[in-house]
C-alpha cells in the first residue's frame, strides 16, 4: 500500500518557518507584499485567490487583492499591471488563471516585471529555469520537488513521466527532474500509447486536468505518483487526475486531492514573495541578481571622454 504524502502538513511546517523570517523583515521596517490579481467571477479562480490571500496574511505579509470586472479591455489590464509593477510596497505579482476569452494571457504575464513574478512564468524566469540558472521557480513544480526532498527520493537515474506539457506545471517540472539526473518523458493529448509509457515510470507527474486519468493498471508497482490535478467528480467530489483507490494499492507513495500538492503550492508562492522582498534589500539568495546584470546588458556602453590637448604656449 502506497505512503501517503501529506503536502499539508509540509506546507504547514514551511509556512511557519516563512512567518519567522517575515517577522525579522519587518523589524527592519520591510513587510514584504503580494499583489493577486483577479479577472471576472470565475468560481475556482475565487477560491484559489482567496486561499493565497489568506495565506499571505497568516504569514505576516501584506496581500493586495485586485479584483476586475470580467469586461476588462486589455490595454485597461495593462495599466493596472505596470501600476503594480510601480508600486514599492509590493513585492510579488501574480495574475490568477484562466483569464476571460478576450485576454491574452500572455502578453499579460510578459508583463510582469521579472524581479516581481513569484508565480515564475515571465520568459526571463523560464528561461533561466531552462538552463539550470533559475531565480524564480514555478510554485507548483517547487512544491513537488520540495516533496519529493521530504520523502528522501533520489532522483538520479530515474524514469519520469509527466502528462501535461503547460507552462505553469508541465515544462518547469521536466527542467527541474533533469537537474536532478532523471530521464524525463513528456506525454500530452497527442501521446500515442500512454499507458506503456506510464508503466515504465518510477516518478509519475499527473498534470492533465482529466479526473482519475491515471488507473492502477498503468501505474509501476512501487513508483512515486504525484497528482497535480483539481477536478469536480460528476457527483460534486474534488478529485485528482490520478485515480487514488486504484493506484493506491500500487504505487510506493502518492499524493492526494485534495492535501497534496496544493498546499505546497501556495507555500511556494509565499516562498518567492518572500525571496522577492529580500532582494530589494540585497538579502536574496543571489549576491548579484541575474535580472540586474541582464538589464546592465541592454545598456549602451558608456563612451569614454578623450582628454583635451592642452596648447603649449
């Protein structure tokens, strides 16, 4: 029977030790700030946001909650994301998913300042992810590798499948299995035999968005499968991508839905907001940030001034 992982109880544990450090910063007059930002009334969407928000607070930060009207032109939303972009007090931008039909979501991410985009989707952040220079990493993957450390699982040399090929999830966990020395399969809706695949890996990430896609039949016997999917069952259940009864029995550890993943994910995000604030007082990670240096580059390089001739007299 598999070990249930219990991301909650991980979150919890982080999620505490970020109120301490939250609690240092604003002894040295620094509250570090989370602007979410909300279009229309997408029920899940509410929840999720008001979970993070809720979040932010318990920790000590100050959340900014930016709620918009579902009519929203998109040069309207461009000018409350560079506002927030201007504004001091906050720290880390994140845009909730979907947005309406008539957004591009997109350009709207581009436009996140990358010193500001603690969900970790701005082409500079995945881009640097890419090559193994990461500053800020998508919460939902860091959340699964920070689980994956919690059981002590040894990546190196592993199979990993994951079915899902988005950028918040499917792509940044690939960059990161293969840093750790994994042979990484990526499967999508166009993925001929799925279950082959599936049966070969000792890492499953289930990230399709298909209730109980992944069967106990598909599932290797003692593999580690984590379920990244959200879904309301016919019944009005919460349910996973992966079907839990079925591969439970199988699998060496899984996650469930929901107390899996999403509680890490949230705890991620409380992570980079809190990484974010600390950079704009140099107690980042980095010495050195990446994002400066890259702007410095785009600067024209400074002429130097030729010294006058003096005229002999």
């Amino acid at each position: 029977m598999a070990v249930v992982i219990d991301g909650k109880s991980l979150a919890d544990r982080i999620r505490a030790e970020i109120a301490g450090e939250v609690q240092k910063l604003k002894s040295r007059g620094l509250t570090p700030g989370l602007a979410v930002v909300r279009v229309g009334e997408d029920e899940a969407s509410k929840i999720y946001v008001r979970n993070k928000v809720n979040a932010c607070e318990k920790a000590g930060m100050k959340s900014f909650h930016v709620h918009l009207p579902a009519k929203i032109s998109q040069e309207e939303l461009v000018r409350q994301i560079q506002n927030l972009n201007r504004d001091p007090k906050i720290h880390g931008i994140l845009v909730q998913l979907p947005l309406p039909s008539h957004i591009k979501p997109d350009e709207i991410v581009e436009l996140i300042d990358p010193k500001k985009d603690v969900d970790g989707l701005h082409p500079f952040n995945l881009g640097r992810l890419s090559v193994g220079k990461p500053v800020f990493i998508p919460c939902t993957p860091a959340g699964i590798m920070r689980l994956l450390k919690e059981i002590g699982y040894d990546c190196d040399g592993k199979e990993a499948v994951i079915v899902g090929r988005s950028n918040i999830v499917g792509k940044p966990m690939a960059y990161l299995l293969l840093a750790q020395n994994a042979t990484v399969t990526m499967c999508h809706s166009h993925t001929k035999d799925l279950l082959i695949k599936l049966k070969m890996a000792d890492i499953i990430v289930a990230a399709a968005g298909t209730p109980n896609l992944v069967e106990g039949a598909w599932v290797k016997k003692g593999a580690v499968v984590i379920d990244v999917g959200i879904n309301r069952s016919s019944d009005g259940r919460i349910v996973g991508d992966v079907d839990f009864d079925e591969v439970a029995p199988v699998a060496g550890y899984l996650t469930p839905v929901p107390g899996g993943v999403g509680p890490m994910t949230i705890a991620m995000l409380l992570r980079n907001t809190l990484e974010a604030a600390k950079r704009t007082q140099g107690q980042g990670k980095a010495k050195s940030s990446p994002i400066k240096k890259a702007a410095k580059k785009k600067q024209a390089p400074k002429t130097k001034k030729k010294p006058s001739k003096k005229k002999k007299k």
